[in-house]
C-alpha cells in the first residue's frame, strides 16, 4: 500500500527540520555537507581544492629550490614565510570544505598564519634595504613620507608628511609584529570558549567571539598599516634593484584585501539572512562553502603571479645609486 501524500503543514515541517541549522548558524558536518550537495557536487567540489592545493605545493617546491641558490642565507626563512601563503590558503580552504565544522577555527588559525606573512615581509623589506641603521644612512636626515596610508588614511591627516627616524621604523617594526601575538591570544581565548561550550553564531553584541574577533581585526589593521608604510618609503625613494617590488607588494596586498572584503560580506550577509539555506545546510555554512571556492580559485591565480615574480627575480639588492647619493650628499656637506 502506498504512503499517504504529505500535508502542505508535513512537507513544511521536513523543510524546517532540513534547514534548523539556518537559525543558530551552525555548520554542517562531512556527512550532511555531502548530503545537502549531493554525491557528485561534493566530490567535485573536494576534487578542485586537493589539485589547486597541489599545483601550489609543486609551484612553491620549485621556489624553494630556487632561493636555496640564489639568495642570502639569512633571507630565506622570511622569503619562505611570504611566498607559502598560496600554498597556505588552499591547505587551509581544503580543510574548511572536508572538515566544515572546524570553518571558524581554521579561519581563527589562518589570521595568525596572515599576521606572520605581513610581519615577515616587513622584516624582508629592512634585510633587502640592509637594515635600520643602513636604511637611515641611504636615505639621510631630511628625509619624510606620508603616514596617513591605508587602512587609517581618513584619521591621520595630522602626520601626513613627517620625517622618516630610525624611532618610527621601530614603532612600525613593532606595529606589525604586533598583530601575530594578539591574533594567537585571540586564538587561544576562542579556543577557551569553544571548550566551554561557547560556540560562535553570527556576530552580535552578545556574542562574546564578536568581541575577541573585532580585537584581532583593529590589530590587523595597525598592522596592515604599517606595510604600507614600509612599501610607501621604498615606492617613494626606489632603494631597491631587481626586485619588482611593487608586484610583490601589491600580489600580497590585493590578495589580503580581497580576503578581508569577502570574509565581511559572508557574515554579513549570513546576519542578514540573505543567502538562503539548503537542506542539511544553514545559509551561514553555504556562504563560507562559496568563500572557500572563491578563495581557492584565487588562490590558484595568485599562486602563479607570485611564482613568476619570485622566479623570475628572485634576489632584491641596494641600488648602487641609493649609496652614491648619500656619498654626494656628504661631499656637497664638507
């Protein structure tokens, strides 16, 4: 005998059951992410991220063996930091779609692999330029730049055109190493509260991870900021040769920025309700699935602007005029 059709109030119902993770914002574990995308999605969807994962890994395989040739010892640590970040994001991305219940905390883990990606490029940046001290003697004593750079641009009309000291340098040093020791105490504090049972929905002021991830943000925004202090000296005096700073820079820079923009625009939208859920999926779960997509095919394009910049120009030295020039300058003085 066949079953009774369901009532419009039963199918409701089953719907309502199939998406309860929309309302608390939940995420789905393997077996319903699976579910909720069917066989053949789920098992295309993992397929791309382990090959983007894949080529990255060989792509910075070969890297590695190039900077084991051709630059300074004392350099590589740092350019092993700054140049595994598209081998990073894939790893991490891979996770997210294979482990979705772990999203948040991968997500907590990746800020601070990001703070130490910014941070080493800083210190890269003073071991390409010599260091402070020599730094200081290339440029002189008269010399200024702007400090109202992005992110803080709007509030800091007051230092817009102010001497470079060896003091700033080390308060921008500072600022940027800064943001791996607050984002890891963020870490460690949702860490703490995962543990205790607190789990994180959607942002909201009685949502304490709200407030641990808005402290990690501001941190990471100081440090943004001073990257971009350090790229607007060398973009302004040019100190460098053979480098192609500038695609260097602005690869990582656009990459972190597009993160970042994307991120805020999926717990937005998720607060919102604006991306509907699917069964066995909470519309906040589909977001971040889409995120991480997005992000993987990014991260296999970037992957290879960066491979061709740091393969192609791999060592960064002074220029010989930046030396001349401070040479001249103490003739002219005498």
């Amino acid at each position: 005998m066949d079953d009774p059709p369901l009532s419009e109030a039963s199918e409701a119902h089953v719907e309502v059951d199939l998406c309860d993770h929309a309302q608390s914002g939940e995420f789905p574990s393997p077996e319903d992410l699976e579910a909720g995308l069917g066989s053949g999605m789920s098992t295309a969807l993992k397929t791309c991220v382990i090959l983007v994962l894949i080529i990255n890994m060989a792509l910075f395989m070969v890297l590695l063996n190039k900077f084991r040739k051709n630059i300074p010892h004392n350099q590589i640590p740092c350019t092993i930091w700054v140049t595994t970040l598209f081998t990073v994001t894939p790893f991490v991305m891979t996770l997210m779609v294979f482990l979705p219940q772990s999203t948040e905390l991968l997500l907590a883990c990746f800020r601070v692999y990001e703070a130490m990606v910014i941070s080493r490029f800083v210190e890269l940046n003073l071991m390409w330029w010599g260091g402070e001290k020599q730094l200081m003697n290339n440029l002189g004593d008269d010399k200024t730049t702007r400090y109202n750079l992005p992110p803080l641009c709007c509030c800091l009309w007051c230092i817009k055109d102010k001497l470079i000291t060896r003091k700033r340098i080390k308060i921008f040093r500072f600022l940027a190493a800064q943001m791996i020791y607050v984002n890891a105490f963020v870490l460690f504090i949702q860490m703490v509260m995962y543990t205790s049972g607190e789990r994180d929905h959607h942002p909201s002021l009685t949502n304490p991870h709200t407030y641990a991830k808005a402290f990690g943000k501001i941190s990471f925004f100081f440090g943004f900021w001073a990257l971009f202090v350090f790229f607007k000296i060398e973009h302004t005096y040019q100190l460098l040769d053979g480098s192609k700073y500038m695609g260097k820079f602005t690869i990582m820079k656009f990459f972190f920025v597009i993160f970042l923009l994307q991120e805020t625009i999926v717990e937005t939208t998720a607060i919102r309700g604006v991306i509907p859920c699917i069964p066995y999926i909470s519309g906040k779960a589909k977001g971040f699935l889409i995120l991480s997509s997005v992000v993987t095919a990014e991260a296999l394009l970037f992957g290879f602007l960066q491979f061709y910049y740091y393969y192609k120009f791999p060592k960064t030295e002074l220029k010989e005029k930046a030396i001349l020039l401070k040479q001249v300058d103490e003739k002219i003085v005498e």
